[in-house]
C-alpha cells in the first residue's frame, strides 16, 4: 500500500495517507494574535483543507485529540468546533490542557479520519 505525504516540511507532513485513512499532524493557527475562537476557526479551515487533498471531509472523522494551554478555553473552543463538527457523524474525542510549542497559540487540533 502506498504511503502519500501531503504539504511536507522539515519536520513532518501535515497530512499522510495510508490505505483508507488519513492522519493529520497537530494543526495551529497561524495568526497567534486571535483570541481562543478565532485560532480554531483558522485551525479547523486548515483541517478541512488538509482532508479535502487527501480525499477525506470532516464527516469521516474517526478521532481527534484538541491540547489547549488553559483548560478554560474549552467553552468558548466547543462553540466553535460544534458549529463546524458533522453532528451526524461525531469522532471519538479528547481534550486536554496542555503547554504549546508556541507560546501564542491557543489550541492545536490533531485528527485521523477515514477516506
């Protein structure tokens, strides 16, 4: 089975597919300067353009894992990605508060899903 790497860079990929799943890196904002809400609507977009290369969408999610540096930004967060998750199709999920390489950003978001 062949392996594709999608938008690879020094360190990693940001997206690699293998067989019928897709596995993301852990995606940040890039403009650290919004607040909670802003830095997930910008890492959600980024995730749903990652999958769209690879053959995938937002509603063939199987997992995702959310660090965010205070855990009392998971409210406002949630809003956000409620509105933007398939409620039909819910992944398993994790949230946990967690120490960021940059210290800027707010949330960072890693999902595998199936194609």
């Amino acid at each position: 089975m062949a392996i594709i790497r999608h938008d690879p860079g020094p360190l990693l990929s940001l997206a690699v597919e293998h067989g019928d799943t897709v596995y993301l890196a852990g995606i940040v904002a890039k403009n650290v300067k919004n607040d909670i809400k802003g830095q997930t609507e910008e890492v959600l977009a980024e995730i749903d353009r990652l999958l769209a290369k690879a053959g995938s969408s937002k509603s063939k999610i199987l997992q995702a894992t959310i660090w965010v540096t205070d855990i009392r930004n998971r409210g406002p967060m949630n809003e956000v990605w409620t509105k933007w998750v398939d409620p039909k199709n819910l992944p398993g999920r994790a949230c946990i508060e967690a120490k960021l390489a940059d210290p800027a950003a707010l949330v960072e978001i890693m999902v595998t899903a199936s194609k």
